[in-house]
C-alpha cells in the first residue's frame, strides 16, 4: 500500500480536508467534479454517501462514505453490475493531488477498466482545457499541494487494496426494476400461515417446524415431504416433486424453450394445453390431511420451481433456489415445491396425534379433435380412450349477448355467438369433454364519453365468457334422447359466418394416494 503522502508548503506538513477545501471556495466543475443543491442518489450509490461531486455525464457521482473515512469514492451507474463503485484514493488532499496530475476526473472514474498504456494515451489525447488550467493553478496556489506522481500506480495500489464486500447499499440496489443484474440477498427462511415463500404480511408469527424428511414415489414421480409447520390457525406443508434433467431438456428442445427467445414467441392455447401436460415441472394435484381422524382441506397455495438446466444467470438468484437450498435438494435435478395451507376444524389448536395426507391428481386438459356442424342432426364422430363415441347436434341458434345489467365501464362488448346443445353416444363421464371455440372472442371496444363523463383508462374483457371462449348461458329446447349438453362459441361484435369447434378432454391418469406422515 502506498504511504500517504503529506505535501510540505511554508515549512509545514498541509493535510486539505474537504471542510477546509470548501473555504478555498475553489470551482472543481471544470475539472469534471461539480457542486449541485440536487444531489440525488442513484438506485447504486452506496448506504451512508455524502456525495461532493458530479461529472455531469451518465450519473457519474463522487462521495465519502461513512465508516471509511476520507477515502473518495467514484459512483457510476452507467457500468455493469457489479463495477458501479471505486475507490480513488485514501484522502481527499490525495484525490485533489490526481486532478492536478491528470487534469479531469475522467481518468480517476475510468481507470479501473484500463492498462497503463490506455491510461497514458487517454491523458496524452486529452489534455486539459485553459479553464481548467486556471482551476489546477488556484488549487496548487491556495492549498500548496504537488500533483500525485505516480497517478496509474496509486489509483492502482488503492483498487486493489479495497475490500469491495464492504459497500453496503441501499433497497433500491437490490431491486431488479432498478438494477436488472443485482445479486438477490437470500431472505430469511419464514413460514406463515397465509404468507408465501419469502413475502410474509408484517406482524405474522412464523409457525413451528415439524420435521418430516418422507420420500414416496406417486403419478410416475418422486415426492418428497421435508416439513411441515404448526401455526395458530392451521398446519402449512411443504411438497417437493423432482424432476429428472433429461426431460428437463428434452421439454426444452421439443418446445424450443429459450431465454434468448421467450420474449418473442407466443403459444396458442392447444399448444399451451399440450405444455401444461408435458413440463416435467407441472402437476396438479389435490391434497387433503388427515388429522387425528379429521379431513383437513386445503384453503390456499403456492409454488415455485428450481430448474438446473437453465442459465446460471436465470437460475441461481431465484426463491425456488432459495427454498431447494433450505431443504437440501439434489442441486442436479429439478425441483416443484409446492406449499399449501390446511386450516384447523376445530376452535382449537388440536395436539397431533395422528396425521396422514391423500393425494388427489386434478384433471389435466388435453386438445382433441376440431369439427364443425351446420344443423340439427349433424353428427360427428370420435376417439377417446380406445372408444367410438357420436356427437349428435340437437339445437344450433345464433345468439345476442345481453349487456344491460352488466357494468359497461365506457366500453362496447361484443355480443353475437353461436349457442348449441348435442347429445354424446355412448355418454361420457361427467367433465370429462368440453367442447369450445377455436378462436378467441373479440376485445372490448372503447366508447366515446359522454361531455364531461371520465374516462376508462383500460378495458377488459368482463369474465362472464367461458374463459374467453363463449358465454355460459345454456340455450335448452325440447326434450332429447340422452343426456343434453350446451357450448357456447366466441364473442364477435358481429355474426360469425362458421365456427370451428376444438373438442377438449379432462382426464386424471392415477389413482389416489394415501402416505403417513407421522409415525
């Protein structure tokens, strides 16, 4: 480390501080370190700065830093994370000795990135200004200080010498809206009844953890149940499935799955049906415990999910990372952890003396066969399950959707659909087939106000639509052999000439499960 060098003038040692630099009343900004009333920090400028000067350029900011003493620090938040703060030299009669070697503060802020030959060139191409000789003749004149002598190796000595992991900053550093490259700092591990992962309501007491540490293979998977916790108004468990990194890639590379891409591509909502049925990281399920002999439902959830064949960039700084790092899971396979919470039925808190759990698989929906039908009597048939079944149309009308009594927020909707009833031979189990419209309904339009009425400043679409396919509403006319069923189609603010109907199916695959939890 370099000694630190005092400067003899009249026959003293002179020590300029920044306070007796601020009698001087020494203008720096042609120097590249300008005075401001507003000086605001940025989202990377340092917990505790007091910030004495600006470049003028891309938010370029020079400042102490309580704790470190009257080392000057170089604040750019224009670099790549995480090079936003450098130090430039031990004192601040030191900082001053470097604009009187170099001329500007350029070269102090950039020097971090440069050899000694780009150092020197960039002086040697940018020598200082007649102002800004006058400014370094009134800081040699008024403080006696001599330019720094060696300024490469001293910023250099300083640099390397500087233990980084001491800067501490503010929230807004670690706030991905404001710094996309930000490092996420690991969150306490907390668990609440009604909170999440990591984000809690304030004032919520975290519950008591049970450990349950319990492997069972279930639906062609590997669960894993590491605890569960006892909170005043229910219990909270943790579900963990895996999931083996080759499908994890071959899911990948079926569906072209990039991090590059993803902003770019759209799916349609068969191929995001066929998605949800094959990601190795999707599977849904119903849990119910059992306790003391007593069903406990579940009353909410959440998830996350840790993929290890992803960037190292998009995976590590993730809450999935951060709950499979608590529990101890297999960094080499993937991870879906579920948590759900399960309130008590009786007033009280009972004691646990027996506990088991029984998983439900929910129906997964799958694309099938498109059709179209002009008239009663039009039948259509199809597969499912290894079965022949007939589809026979018994009413076929088109439809106005009625918006009178629904609240129209300054916009027009669209009202025309195609409503329909068939009969299915031989009858499927109920849920099993949904029949809907291929395309999506029409959006909302924006209706011209009224003088003096506001105006909406968004429309959407009111979710009385069968998702956004067709109404709900039933169109029943007489009566039919078998069991009458009704679609209806898309919305169109004006009739649809024809319909293509997509055939979609609800099917569960296994059975359900039932585990001990507790001994």
């Amino acid at each position: 480390m370099l000694q630190l060098i005092k400067t003899e003038f009249g026959g003293k040692f002179v020590k300029m501080t920044y306070p007796a630099f601020l009698k001087k009343q020494i203008d720096l900004a042609p120097l590249g370190v300008e005075q401001r009333t507003d000086a605001y920090p940025y989202f990377c400028t340092p917990k505790g700065a007091k910030i004495f000067g600006w470049a003028g350029v891309d938010g370029i900011h020079f400042c102490f830093i309580r704790g470190f003493g009257e080392m000057v620090f170089a604040v750019s938040p224009m670099n790549t994370s995480p090079n936003f703060v450098h130090p430039l030299s031990y004192t601040f009669d030191d900082f001053l000795r470097l604009l009187l070697a170099c001329g500007d503060s350029a070269p102090l802020e950039q020097a971090w990135q440069w050899d000694k030959a780009q150092f020197s060139a960039f002086l040697a191409d940018n020598l200082p200004t007649e102002e800004s000789k006058i400014v370094l003749k009134q800081i040699g004149a008024q403080t006696g200080l001599t330019p720094m002598e060696q300024p490469w190796e001293y910023l250099k000595d300083v640099q390397a010498a500087f233990d980084y992991s001491k800067v501490k900053y503010t929230e807004d550093y670690y706030d991905p809206d404001m710094n996309p490259d930000a490092p996420q700092i690991e969150p306490e591990w907390k668990v609440t009844f009604d909170g999440g992962f990591f984000h809690h309501r304030r004032g919520r007491r975290a519950g008591r953890e049970i450990s349950i540490c319990r492997t069972f293979p279930w639906a062609e998977r590997t669960w894993y149940i590491p605890a569960l916790y006892i909170c005043g108004k229910g219990l909270v468990v943790d579900f963990c499935m895996r999931a083996d990194p080759s499908a994890l890639l071959a899911f990948q590379g079926k569906w072209n799955l990039r991090i590059e891409s993803e902003a770019h591509r759209s799916f349609t909502r068969e191929e995001r049906m066929q998605m949800e049925a094959e990601n190795p990281l999707q599977f849904s399920f119903r849990p119910t415990l059992h306790l003391n002999g007593k069903d406990l439902r579940m009353k909410r959830g959440c998830g996350t999910s840790y993929n290890p064949c992803v960037p190292e960039g998009y995976m590590l700084e993730c809450e999935g990372a951060w709950a499979a790092k608590h529990y101890q899971l297999d960094p080499n396979y993937g991870w879906m952890i579920w948590r759900f919470c399960f309130p008590y039925v009786t007033k009280r808190r009972p004691d646990i003396r027996t506990l088991s759990l029984t998983l439900s698989q929910e129906a997964v929906a799958r694309p099938g066969k498109h059709f179209q039908v002009r008239s009663p009597g039009d039948t259509v048939v199809f597969s499912y399950g290894g079965k022949e079944y007939c589809l026979t149309l018994q009413e076929y009308a088109p439809q106005v959707m009625d918006w009178s009594k629904m609240p129209r927020k300054n916009a027009v909707y669209p009202s025309h659909y195609m409503a329909m009833t068939y009969t299915l031979s031989p009858e499927l189990p109920d849920g099993v087939l949904e029949v809907s419209d291929c395309v999506e309904s029409d959006q909302p339009k924006r209706e011209p106000p009224a003088p003096g009425q506001p105006v909406a400043t968004s429309v959407a679409v009111i979710g009385i639509i069968r998702g956004a396919d067709g109404p709900t509403s039933m169109i029943l006319g007489q009566k039919r052999p078998g069991k009458l069923h009704a679609a209806c189609s898309a919305l169109h603010f004006s009739p649809a000439k024809s319909v293509e109907w997509r055939m979609v199916f609800h099917e569960t695959q296994f059975a359900d499960f039932t585990v001990d939890l507790l001994p």
